[in-house]
C-alpha cells in the first residue's frame, strides 16, 4: 500500500512550548485549532502510520540524505519537535521521545 503523507510545521515562535508543557498533545491540538501550523511538504511512500513519519524525521534530519531532502523538504527547516506528519489523514506529533497519535 502507498500512503499520503503531509509534513506540517509549527509556527517557529510556538516551537519551544513543546519543551515546557507536559502535555504535547494537547499543546498540538490547540494549535493546529488555531491555525498555527503550515503544510510543508507532500508525497506518497510505501511506508505506513509512525515507520512514514520516522521516513520523514530521517529524511530531513540526516545530512547523508541532503539531496532527497531538498527533493522532498526543498529547503525548509528540519522536523522537530511539535511538527505534525500526516498520514493518510491520521496525524502524528513528533513528540520529545517518539511520535503521538493525534486523533
């Protein structure tokens, strides 16, 4: 199966609350309410739920994959911390250790 896979990231002035709340996924929740993410990047990958949105992490993370990166990422900042991937339509927090699921 191929998924559809969005990366959306956190307005820059929100990115250091993810390391003073406890609760992220709330912290994600109200932001994406309110408007405070932007869609980054698109594709389409044989990889499924938290192993695509790991894809993603690498992808623009890795500097051994920099030409993929500016492919996929073109020349945006690497996914952190507080930035969402979607994947097909589920969404998932990059979280301080692993990912959340946010539905």
């Amino acid at each position: 199966m191929v998924a559809h896979v969005i990366v959306k990231l956190v307005n820059e002035q929100h990115m250091g609350e993810f390391y003073f709340r406890p609760d992220q996924v709330a912290t994600a929740r109200s932001l994406l309410a309110t408007g405070q993410y932007r869609m980054a990047s698109e594709c389409y990958m044989a990889l499924e739920g938290t192993d695509a949105a790991e894809e993603m992490f690498d992808v623009t993370n890795n500097p051994s994959r920099g030409a993929e990166r500016v492919r996929v990422f073109e020349s945006q900042r690497s996914l952190s911390v507080g930035d969402i991937v979607e994947v097909n339509g589920v969404p998932f927090l990059c979280a301080s250790q692993g990912w959340e699921q946010l539905v």
